[in-house]
C-alpha cells in the first residue's frame, strides 16, 4: 500500500480503556446553526480541568472557565469546593476573601458563604433579622490523577460521565512531565494544532517523531482517534536512554505507530509503548484557552526496575519527574506562537476558510460543531442564558 493509499484508509480502530472517561451521554441533537468554527461555545455538560492539586489550598483560588468566574478552595476535610466568585451583597469578588471555618469570606463586609453556597455568617446581623437567602451556584467538583475537574453544566448530569483517566499520574512505571498552555485563541486551534501531526516543520530538532502518514481514521459523536504510520527518534530500552534528550547524536529513527485521540474536550496520544501525551483543557472564553500538558515516558521495558523496593521505584519517579519540561515548553512557545497568529488572522478575515488536506481535522471540526450544539445553543455563555 502506498502513501497515498494509507492516507485514504479508514476503518474502524478500538479505543484504549480508560476507564469510564467516555461514559456521556450522546443525544443526537439537531445540526448547530453555522455559525464560524471560531465562535462556538463549548459543550458545558463535561469535567473540565481548573487546576493543579498543587494549587489549592485553605486560601480561594480565583479561576475561570467559558466565561464563568470560580472561587476554589478546600474546606475542613480538604475537598475541593467550587462556587460562582461572587458574593450576593455587592457583588465583588469572593476569591479576594478568607477562608474561615470551612466557610468562604468576602473581603468587603465579611459575609460569609457555606461549601453549599448559601449564607451562613453576617458580622453585623442584629438579632431581629434574618440572614438573607441569597444562594451562590456550587459547581461539580472532583479531585482525581493530581488535577481539580469542574463540572460548569448542568449539575445532574455531573453523575452520569466522569473525567477523563490519567492512570499514568500515579503509576510507578511512568515519568511525567508536566507545563501549562495559556493561549490568546480559540480552543479549536489548539485541538486542531494537538491533531495535526504533519507541522513537524515547525519544531525542527525538538520534533519526536518524523514521516508521519495519516493511516485510519474513527469518528463519531464524543471522539476522534487518527492512526499516523510514523518514525521516532526516541527508544526508551536503555538506562540511559534519557540522555537522548540532550544528545541529539543518540537518536535514531525508527518505525513507531502513532495515534491522537480527541475524547472531548481533552486529548491524548500515544507514540508507540514508550511515550503518553495528555492536553486537558480548560476554555477560558472565544479567545482565550487554558491548558495542561502532560508527558509521559514508560518505564516498561525495565522489568529488573519493577522488581526494586517499593521506596526505590518512588524515589525514581520522583527525581525524574519533569525531566522533559523543558522540551515540552519549547514545543508549547513554538505552537503559540501559531495559533495566536491564526486568532488574529480570523479576526481580521472571519469569513475566509482556507483549504484543510487533513481528514483529522476536519472529523474535530464536526466534533466540535455536534458538542457546542448538544449543550443547548452555539456560542453559549452559561446554562440557561
């Protein structure tokens, strides 16, 4: 089969388990008005990513996400408890505020706001009034693989998916690394850019992998999973295969099946055994994404290591986690610099529609179109506007 052969191939590929990360429901809701690709809304009825458990702590924690200020923090326990950042009285921040008693205080009068959100404490309250029954919106919170999951949707909905698995977060046979992305562009540029494995041209010697050939093609209404026939330059079966990363003269091409999954609204890929890539997103407004990336090396190919003390396997997971953060941050700064570029060309041009060669990407455009219309409007701001 030749390559162009191999691009026209389509058949049908089995997802990897994760878990019950794709257990959403799919209405078929009807087609979404065609407004631009750069304009929609995201589908609010899924877990998205707000921040690193590292993150959050006693004190608020100011997020936001598709237009929607949050105030994070932990109560007595140390869950994670997530309300609208607003307080009721005279609408300021909540995030600007204490934490006191497993309840949230506004910096301004000092009201003080239950993990419910209703309105537990008035300072000055005299003794013949009431508290008022104001009520603050409390978001679907998980903490899960090292990252706080915000449900913004529809609240009883929340049971019935969960986030997307990260199992190799705590996994002993895995070195993850980690950087964040923070993007003026729309969240499509950035799926598009994570799906599209033909702009190697642009990271020069940093490029993983090489001679990609979109091979098969699966999707339907939650995912998209391209198949690239491919080579990498990276062969972790070594001890000190990880000084490939600094010594390019060690690398070595050699044939490695690789596969992008879009399971929306995150992304995953896997290049070979030896390498797992993770983007969660968080989708701060039209322009203007969040994200984390995650980068994984196997450790599988070392079966003598996984016969070491326990204590010995952490302490090597510990010591080479975010080994390849530097890498990963020049790929990020590179991409930016692109889909920053593409934001402003389509606010300057919003009707051009250049030409798309690649099949992938635009099965994660009619993705992206079905999941902004299943969340009840296109271009919606919050559930019920």
């Amino acid at each position: 089969m030749d390559g162009l052969e191999r691009d026209a191939a389509v058949t049908t590929l089995k997802q990897p388990d994760l878990g019950n990360s794709q257990d959403s429901p799919t209405p078929h809701a009807a087609a979404a008005p065609k407004l631009p690709l750069r304009q929609l809304g995201i589908n609010l009825n899924h877990w998205y990513v707000v921040a690193q458990s590292k993150e959050l702590s006693a004190q608020p924690l100011a997020v936001s996400l598709w237009h929607q200020p949050i105030v994070l923090y932990r109560d007595r326990t140390g869950s994670p408890i997530a309300l609208e950042d607003r307080c009721p009285h005279r609408q300021v921040k909540l995030s600007e505020g204490t934490v006191a008693g497993g309840n949230i205080a506004c910096a301004y009068h000092g009201w003080q706001f239950a993990p419910n959100g209703s309105c537990a404490h008035v300072p000055y309250l005299e003794p013949q009034q009431k508290l008022p029954t104001c009520q603050l919106r409390q978001y679907p919170v998980q903490e899960r693989d090292g990252f706080i999951w915000l449900f913004p949707g529809e609240a009883a909905l929340a049971e019935q998916t969960s986030p997307l698995s990260v199992p190799e977060w705590e996994h002993l046979n895995f070195i993850g690394s980690l950087t964040t992305i923070d993007v003026q562009a729309h969240y499509s540029f950035l799926i598009e850019n994570l799906m599209d494995m033909y702009h190697g041209h642009l990271h020069g010697g940093a490029q993983v992998w090489a001679n990609p050939v979109l091979a098969e093609l699966e999707a339907d209404d939650v995912h998209v999973h391209a198949h690239y026939a491919a080579e990498s330059y990276y062969r972790i079966d070594k001890i000190w295969s990880a000084s490939q990363l600094i010594f390019p003269p060690l690398r070595q091409l050699h044939p490695e099946p690789l596969d992008v999954y879009y399971y929306y609204p995150h992304w995953r890929s896997t290049l070979g055994d030896d390498f797992v890539i993770y983007c969660l997103f968080c989708p701060v407004s039209e322009t203007h994404t969040r994200a984390y990336l995650l980068h994984f090396t196997s450790l599988e190919r070392f079966p003598k290591l996984h016969k070491t003390p326990l204590a010995v396997r952490r302490f090597i997971k510990r010591a080479f986690t975010n080994s390849a953060s530097f890498l990963l941050r020049r790929l990020v700064r590179e991409d930016v610099l692109m889909l920053e570029q593409e934001q402003q060309a389509f606010e300057q041009h919003p009707t051009y529609r250049g030409p798309e060669l690649n099949r992938a990407l635009t099965a994660v455009q009619q993705l992206i179109r079905q999941q902004a219309a299943e969340s009840g409007g296109v271009g919606s701001r919050r559930v019920g506007e």
